[in-house]
C-alpha cells in the first residue's frame, strides 16, 4: 500500500510540473496555484493550505 501512495504523488507531482494539472478545465490554474501555497511541516503534514471560494454573492 505505502509504494501505492508513493506512485500516486509522484504521478502527481509529475502531473503539476508537465502542464497536466494547469491545463485542466475549469480550474486547473486555481488547483494549481493551491498546491504552490501549501506549506508542509517538519513532519510532512500539510499545516496551512489556502483556498479560493468564488461563490457569488447576493
């Protein structure tokens, strides 16, 4: 299971850097941006992730 989840980010880390991700619709450029602003901690967690929400108002 874990040499799984080690394939998988890789695949998706590969998938960030070649354009796969970005070039998604709708919101690929936003996916990515967000996993640019995500800070891991000494101890790999993902400590402080924002998000975007466009939500529109009344």
């Amino acid at each position: 299971m874990k040499n799984s989840i080690l394939e998988n980010a890789r695949d998706f880390c590969q998938k960030l850097k070649d354009g796969t991700v970005e070039n998604q619709l709708p919101d690929g450029s936003e996916i990515l941006s967000s996993m640019n602003r995500a800070t891991i901690d000494e101890n790999g967690h993902i400590v402080d992730r924002l998000t975007n929400a466009f939500i529109p108002s009344q």
